[in-house]
C-alpha cells in the first residue's frame, strides 16, 4: 500500500498543476503553429467539395456541412453550449424574408474560461453558401466562406491543445459557424436576437469571412489582410489588434475597407454587424474580393493555403490576448447603425 501512495501522490501533483498552469508562462505561437497549411487542405477539400451542393441554407448540402462541423468539434471535446449532443442552435424560417427556406442551424461549440467563464468571447464565421445554379453549378464557396470556415477549426482545435497543456483561457469562447449569411446575415441576426449567453458578456467578435485568396489589389503580395471595424467601437481592441500583429505575425494591415467613405460598405455586409449594432467590439478578417466571388469557380484548388494558415494564426493570437487579458476590453465610441 505504501508503495502505491508513493506513486499515486506525485501522479496527482503532476495533474493538478497541469490544470493550473498560469497562463501568463505558456507561449502562444507554440499553439498558433498547430495551425498548418496541410489540415486547412484536407479540411477544405471536403468542406467545400461537390459532396457538399454548394452549401445553401437549408439544403442537404448545408446539413452535411453542420454535420461535419459537429463530428470535428466532438473529436476535439468542445462541449456543446446548448446541453448534451446538441450543437446546433436552430433559427427559426420566419427570420427569412425571402421565402421558401428551409428550416436551418447556427453551429456552435464552447470551450470553458478557466478564470472569467461568464465573460465571453465569440470567434465566429458563416458556413453557407449560393448553393446551385439553374444550370446546375455548384458553387463550391471555398474562400466564401469556407476558408474562415475551415479556419475556425483549426483556430479550435489550437485552444484545445493548449487547454489539453494547461493553458485554458481566461474567459470562455464560443466558435459560432452562422448560417443564412448570404441570405441577410440571418444566423447572425437570430443568434444576437436570442444568445446563447448575454449579449452584455460578450467580450468581443472576432468574424472571418473569406481569408484564403489574395485579391488583384495585393498581386504579388500574400502577407497581408483586410481588417475592418476594429476601431469602430474600442480604442483598446485596435490597439491590442496591432500590437499582436507587430510581435506575433507582421502582416501588412490593410485598413482600405474600414475607410466610413468607402463605397463597398463592407463593415455592414457580414456577420460581425449584428454583434456592433449590439455595442460588442469587432474585427472583421478579409482576403477582398477575386473574380471567382461568388461563381462556381470558387473553389479549394485557388486558395492559398500558406496564406490561409498566416490570417488563421492572426486571429487565434488575437483570440488569445482578448481572452487571457486582465480586463474586458473597454467599448469607448458609440455605435454607427446608419450604414444598414
């Protein structure tokens, strides 16, 4: 019996100060660098595969893809926020306008702060697409938006991996794959209609929406990314964006789109809005357009993967300091609900 104490005590020692590793000691581009060209690949590939009908709300197509973006979060042991195996938070078809959708899911899955879990931080991107044309093309959506898509999971599977070393963030993050987003930025707007948690500890939205191209205005150039709306509500998260980007990624920020004179008006015309209009801070990641936007030609041969990999990286360190930082951020500008 002896013995076995003595092998049993420092066995119990060694898990607890595993779980309470202080986070401030962990170095978080050990976890970035989980992220890798190779998994977006393979990932991709099946995401934005004919297997998959082009994703369109409410389809078989969109199904498959919520489907598979369950199993992934099951095998990473992400808990579902909703309760038991329910990882889908369905939105109602009367949020439609458009007619004759078909019933439809947000896909959501929680990982537990460590210190502030009430506080909330939501990494989020919309998983539909257009679905068929009338002579049956199927638009693979590969950088819209299945690059932030597939960037999500890897991002996921990053905080896993450090939570698995003892490094679970302070504050919870909810990964928030919307749906309807090409029909009106409808999982979006039924998720901050009726949240999973407060809106009011929502730290911020971290929303990626097409980050595996490189547009025509940055030819020859793959290390750099639109950022839009991260100045629009706190000083703070501009900064922090910024000083995370200096000592992690040097990407070149590209701040052309958050321009207010800005006549594409891309601030409005993604899921982070409805988030804004809500007071919650916001960075919205973008690759720009191409010419394959929105056409069957987007499809997973064309994306960068490398590239993918970079912006993915950015946003998962980003991820990290707003979660492990000492204070919420604080929103100090008021809220601009003019543009929609």
């Amino acid at each position: 019996m002896k013995n076995i104490l003595v092998l049993v005590i420092p066995a119990i020692l060694t898990a607890c100060s595993a779980q309470n590793k202080k986070i401030e000691n962990a170095d978080p581009m050990e976890y970035a660098n989980t992220i890798t060209a190779t998994e977006l690949k393979e990932h991709l590939y099946i995401f934005a595969s004919d297997e998959f009908e082009g994703r369109e709300t409410g389809e078989p197509g969109q199904k498959k893809a919520a489907e598979y973006l369950k199993t992934e979060y099951k095998e990473l042991e992400l808990v579902s926020p909703i309760g038991g195996d329910d990882y889908f938070q369905e939105v109602p078809t009367s949020y439609f306008k458009r007619g004759n959708v078909k019933p439809t899911e947000n896909v959501v899955a929680f990982l537990k702060g460590s210190e502030k879990p009430e506080e909330v931080l939501v990494i989020s991107s919309h998983y539909d697409h257009v679905g068929i044309d009338e002579d049956g093309n199927i638009h693979n959506g590969a950088d819209d938006d299945g690059s932030g898509t597939v960037g999500i999971l890897e991002i996921a599977e990053a905080f896993v991996e450090a939570s698995k070393d003892g490094y679970t963030p302070k504050r919870s993050i909810l990964f928030l794959n919307v749906t309807g987003e090409e029909k009106g930025l409808i999982g979006s707007k039924f998720y901050t209609d009726e949240p999973i948690f407060p809106l009011e500890n929502t730290v911020a939205n971290l929303n990626i929406d097409m980050i595996g191209r490189i547009d025509p205005q940055h030819e020859g150039n793959d290390n750099y990314v639109y950022l839009i709306g991260s100045d629009k509500l706190s000083t703070e998260l501009h900064h922090l964006s910024e000083a995370v980007n200096a000592r992690y990624m040097n990407l070149d920020l590209d701040y052309t789109y958050n321009d207010e004179n800005d006549p594409n008006r891309f601030y409005y015309r993604s899921d982070h809005y409805n988030f804004a209009k809500n007071n919650i801070p916001i960075i919205f990641y973008f690759n720009g357009t191409h010419a394959d936007y929105h056409k069957p030609t987007d499809t997973p041969d064309k994306i960068e993967y490398e590239v993918l990999a970079k912006r993915a990286k950015l946003v998962f360190l980003t991820a990290w300091e707003i979660a492990n930082r000492d204070e919420r951020l604080v929103v100090d500008k008021a809220i601009d609900t003019t543009g929609k």
